[in-house]
C-alpha cells in the first residue's frame, strides 16, 4: 500500500485548494491520478491503520443485492450509509425520499436493475420487444402509443460476457445513470467498473473510474471493495483476479478534517499484504443457467481475510 500512502503526500504537499459548495469544505485536491495493485502480491487492505473489512464486505454484497435502504445494510453489518439514509440534507428533503433508512436508486439498483424504457407504436416492434424481456407498463389513450421496459441486471450480464466472449471490450458494470441521479441519496463516486478478460491466460482485470475520492476514509475502502468485486468476478468465471486499477478524476482530502490524521498515518509503516479467502461456496459457474441469481447467493460468511495486521484505528469525521 505505499502507492497509496504516496498519494496522500502528493495530494498533501502539490494539491490545490478548493471551497466544495455541495460540502462547504475545503479540499486539497489532485486530478487525474492512478493506482494499481497486482492481486498476486497480496490483497490490498490498507494496514497503517485499521480496515473494516466486515463493512466493505456488507456494503458490496447489499450493492450485489440491489439494496436501497440503510436497515438492509446494517444486516449485513455495514453501517456507511446510515449518514447519507438519514441526515443528508439534500436528500431529507428530496420529495423521491420514501422515509427513514431509503436510499433511493443507488449503486445496486443501477447494477442489477437499471431501467430501460422504449416507447412505441407498432406492434411489430411490441412482438420483438416481448420476446426481449420487456413488458409493458403504460398505454395512450388511443391504444397505439406504449410504453415498455425492461429490468437489465449489469452484473449477470458482465459474468455471461466473460463467460461467452471474454475478448468483448464492453464488459463494463456501470453506476452513473443521469435519468435516475436525482433518485439517490449520493450519486456514485465510483462510477464503473470495467473488466478485461484474458482468456489465454484465463486471467481478469478491473479497471475502476472514480470520480470524487475522499483520499482518507473513502480510498481504503474503495480499493478493498474492489480488489473483492474482481475476487468474486473472477471466481465465478474460473478465471485468476489479476490487477486492479483505479483512475481517480479528483482525489481529495478534507483539509481541516483530515490533515492531522493524514499526517499520523503517513508517520505508520506497512504490515505484509493479507490473502483473501472465498469459501467453496462460492464456485465457477458450470453452466449459464447458473448466473441467475449467483450474486445474491454470496455471504459475508464466504469472505475472510487471512493474515490481516494493521495498526490501530484512526478517527475522523465523514462528510455526508
């Protein structure tokens, strides 16, 4: 992990300042940056401070389950999203909130439920839509006009692609859905997810995009959640996880929040690399009619780390 910690200096010392009007806090951000990480070396959880690995497991396994409420979250025993369900003020007063703990159309909606809606007016197109998967939920007046959709689950279909034609560049599991933004308690940070399968070598990459990076509390997170999302992939396709890459568009660190703690953890050093363990639960799919489902199927008794060492814990405050 000393790439990340040499990113938290970077940003530190040739960062520029900037007021966020969303937050109302300054950052000290860098644009464009890249990290990278190579699964045969170890799993990269942080170690100069304490990763909640429970927390990254729950979160990515409500987001495979296509949560949208807080209290789901916490059952699977993460609790990140408590703040954003239930204090953020924008979303308190968002008319499309439905009550205490929802979330709305976050993360796992998009991943295994994004929306697609086509209108039409012939019913030639209606009889090819059908046989498609769409149904249809609204019709004009007049009878001629419909309105038809379709659920697309992102994750099942990124697993059949890998599975079917793994030298597809477009295997792509995306959360940014401008139509439904105005639907979530946050839009997504990290807001893709791209996988290349190399079949001769039956070895998978991910490269991740994010486009906001809280530095401190988010980046040990993300990196965890999605060394464990190419660890799952990858598994169920029989396929050895590889690299992870993640292209951040502005990495940040809340200034006055975070600068002493920041400062406290570069000041740690590295314990080795731990090594993911998935139970045999969790097994490559034999045959495509396997897929269905197979996400929702992962518990968080199936994921463990081995060898795990890190320092203590290092508060700080979220900003939501």
């Amino acid at each position: 992990m000393q790439n990340f910690h040499d990113l938290l200096r970077a940003t530190m010392t040739h960062g520029v300042d900037q007021f966020n009007t969303r937050t109302n806090k300054r950052c000290r951000a860098l644009v464009g940056y890249q990290l990278q990480y190579d699964l045969a070396a170890g799993f990269p959880a942080v170690s100069s401070k304490k990763l909640a690995f429970n927390q990254v497991k729950g979160e990515l396994l409500g987001f495979f389950r296509g949560l949208d409420n807080a209290a789901d979250f916490r059952a699977l025993g993460c609790t990140i999203w408590d703040q954003n369900a239930n204090e953020t003020a924008a979303w308190l007063a968002n008319p499309n909130r439905k009550g205490h703990d929802d979330l709305g159309r976050i993360y796992g909606k998009q991943w295994t439920d994004w929306k697609d809606r086509r209108v039409i007016t012939s019913p030639v197109d209606y009889d090819r839509l059908i046989a498609a998967g769409y149904r249809c939920v609204m019709r004009d007046v007049d009878g001629v006009s419909m309105l038809m959709e379709r659920s697309i689950n992102q994750l099942e279909n990124a697993l059949r692609t890998i599975l079917t034609n793994p030298s597809d560049r477009r295997t792509i599991v995306s959360g940014w859905n401008p139509a439904e933004l105005d639907q979530m308690a946050l839009p997504p940070c990290h807001m893709d997810y791209r996988f290349v399968a190399m079949e001769d070598t039956k070895a998978l990459h991910v490269v991740m995009t994010i486009r906001s990076w809280d530095l401190f509390l988010g980046a040990p997170f993300n990196i965890a959640s999605t060394a464990l999302f190419l660890e799952i992939m990858a598994r169920l396709a029989g396929y050895t996880p590889a690299t992870v890459t993640i292209q951040a568009t502005n990495a940040h660190i809340y200034y006055e929040d975070h600068y002493d703690q920041v400062n406290e953890q570069l000041s740690r050093d590295h314990f080795p690399a731990p090594k993911l363990v998935l139970s045999e639960n969790i097994r490559p799919i034999a045959d495509l009619s396997e897929i269905a489902g197979v996400f929702t199927r992962v518990e968080p008794a199936d994921i463990s780390l081995e060898g795990y060492q890190s320092h203590a814990a290092i508060k700080a405050p979220m900003t939501a």
